[in-house]
C-alpha cells in the first residue's frame, strides 16, 4: 500500500508540514557523520522509502496537545530512527534478502557493516530523544528495550509450530506494537496532552501496533512482492510462525509435524490454512484489535487528528480483502 495511504489518509496539509520536517531531522541525524560510507550505510534503507507511520503517528497525536512543538518533531525522527535500526538488525537475524524493495543493508554490503549502521542508528535516535527532554528518553530507552526483549523471545520460539496464540501476541505486543504504542504517548507527551487522552491515545496505539502486525504477517504469506517489497514466504521459511500458520497447525496435526520436522514449502501450506480458515481467523484477529481502537478514539473530543487516526486504522485493514468463494474463505491482497 502506499505510504501516502496511511501516513496522510485525510490529505491534511498540517500532516504533510510536520512530515516534512521530520523527515529534514532524520537525514541530517542519520547522515551526519563526516565518514562517507557511515552515512550512505545509515541513509541506505531511509532513502529506500517506507511508510513513515511511527513518525506519523507522534505528529498526529500531538494534536492532542499543543501542536508544532520542535520537542514532537525530534522525538519523531528519534523513534523512527531506532525503527529502522530495528529493520538492520532483524535482517542481519532472519537472513532477509530484500526489504523495501531493495536490496539488505548486510546484502549490500555486508554483516558487520548492516550491524554497525543499526547501532549507529541507535545511537543517532536515543541523540535526538536526549536533545528533545523531558519525557522523551525514558520512554524511548523503554521502548528499545522492550522491542529487544521481543526479539530474544521470538528466537526462543523459531521453529516451534505449537506455540499459542497468546505466546505469539505478547512477542508482537513487545516487538512490534511498543513503537505504535511508543509514538502515540511521544505525541501525547510532547504536546502536553492530558492524561486521560494520553492513555486513549497509549490504547489506540497499542490496538493499531498489533493489528499492523497482524496485516503485515498475513501479507507475508499471501501479499504481492511488488506490493510489500518483500519476498513471500519469508518468516515461514526462517521457521518463524505466525498467526494463521499457528492457528492451522491447532487445527490440522499434520502440518504440524510437517514444519516440526523442518519441511514445507509457502505453496505447499497455503491450501491448508486456506482450508482450515486459518487465513481469515487471523484477519479477524486484526480487525478486533481495531475495533478496540476504534473504541479508544471514541473516548477522545472529536477533532480533525482524531478522524486522521480512524482512517490510519482503516487503512491498515484495507491492504487485505476477507473473500467467500467455492474453494473457502480466503483472503488476498487488495489491488
């Protein structure tokens, strides 16, 4: 999906000011060192693209507050700065070929340069965070370590199709939706939002965290690699399970002791999951985080950043389309 369709959904133009911004903070943090090959390794995956949601979504919710404070725009640059090192590192483990329709930073290069730049990343982040104040580095410093906690748990897992589902919702909870849930209290705080709009937006964050996460691991399985920029098939191929594979392994005993034995090919499993309606249970998994969400931003006075939020939540849901045919329930990727 485009990141225009998520990041700026309402086509306000405040969103694209703050954008703008952030972005000018990000590449002069990310590609300030006086070494050419630290900033073209550091710059390599910003330059690629992205969806820019995390950055977005601290701008967004700092409407909560008082809007256009440099402290929101830092703290943007910051979190999505420490995403991305997050994205070097993950590849480097995973062994991941592309991303973002690219090549891998350690393809590009290699390991220990994927390595050092993710780490320079790190640090460029946790620079902006120190230099916004206040609240920003504590949360940020919580936010890294809790994606770090995700990754290490996740490894413990890799190659297991029997974990649960509530095993697989707490690794994402701390892996993927801490930065959601991290953007919106940065927003929150930034601004001076008050409390009680501040744990909405915190709810919101999380619930959009895990639906994105959701999304994005069934696109992994049945998305279109000129779509999402990555190769279909990866996480099944690092032994790593998600929802609808855990889902059809409860349901089917058989392809789970097929990917316990270490074999099964992306082609070969789609059917079952398709069968056993792994698919669109784990869409329907997606779209009650939503609803949750939803429910939070309800809370919250009615105001343009609000409606900016609710379509963001739509979009993500959007980028899969839940069908009914002869075969069974199936979902695919919306054109």
């Amino acid at each position: 999906m485009p990141a225009e369709a998520l990041v700026d959904p309402a086509g306000e133009s405040w969103l694209v000011e703050d954008m703008l911004r952030v972005e000018d903070v990000m590449v002069r943090a990310a590609g300030g060192s006086r070494h050419t090959l630290v900033s073209e390794a550091s710059l390599y995956l910003l330059k690629a693209g992205g969806k820019r949601l995390r950055p977005a979504l601290v701008m967004i919710s700092s409407r909560s507050g008082q809007a256009g404070r440099r402290e929101s725009d830092l703290a943007a640059a910051a979190l999505e700065l420490v995403h991305l090192a997050t994205l070097y590192h993950d590849d480097v483990i995973d062994g991941t070929a592309t991303r973002r329709g690219v090549a891998t930073t350690h393809s590009r290069w290699d390991t220990d340069i994927a390595v050092l730049a993710g780490d320079y990343l790190f640090a460029c982040g946790s620079s902006l965070g120190a230099t916004a104040a206040g609240e920003v580095p504590l949360i940020l410093a919580n936010a890294i370590s809790e994606v770090c906690e995700g990754q290490i748990v996740e490894t413990t897992a890799v190659g297991d199709p029997g974990r649960s589902i509530d095993e697989y919702i707490g690794v994402i909870s701390m892996k993927s939706a801490a930065l959601f849930r991290t953007a919106c209290e940065l927003g929150a705080a930034t601004s001076g939002a008050t409390g009680e709009d501040r744990g909405q937006l915190v709810t919101y964050g999380e619930s959009l965290g895990l639906a994105f996460q959701i999304v994005d691991d069934l696109l992994d399985l049945v998305g279109d690699e000129a779509a999402t920029g990555k190769i279909p098939g990866t996480d099944l191929r690092a032994g790593v399970f998600t929802a609808p594979v855990l889902l059809a392994c409860q349901r089917d005993p058989k392809l789970k002791d097929k990917l316990s034995e270490g074999t099964g090919d992306l082609d070969e499993i789609l059917p079952t999951l398709w069968s056993t309606g792994a698919i669109a249970d784990g869409f329907a998994m997606a779209v009650s985080y939503a609803d949750r969400g939803r429910k939070a931003l309800e809370a919250l006075a009615p105001a343009g950043y609000r409606d900016v939020l609710a379509t963001i939540m739509d979009g993500v849901l959007a980028q899969v389309d839940v069908t009914q045919d002869a075969a069974g329930r199936n979902v695919k990727l919306v054109p």
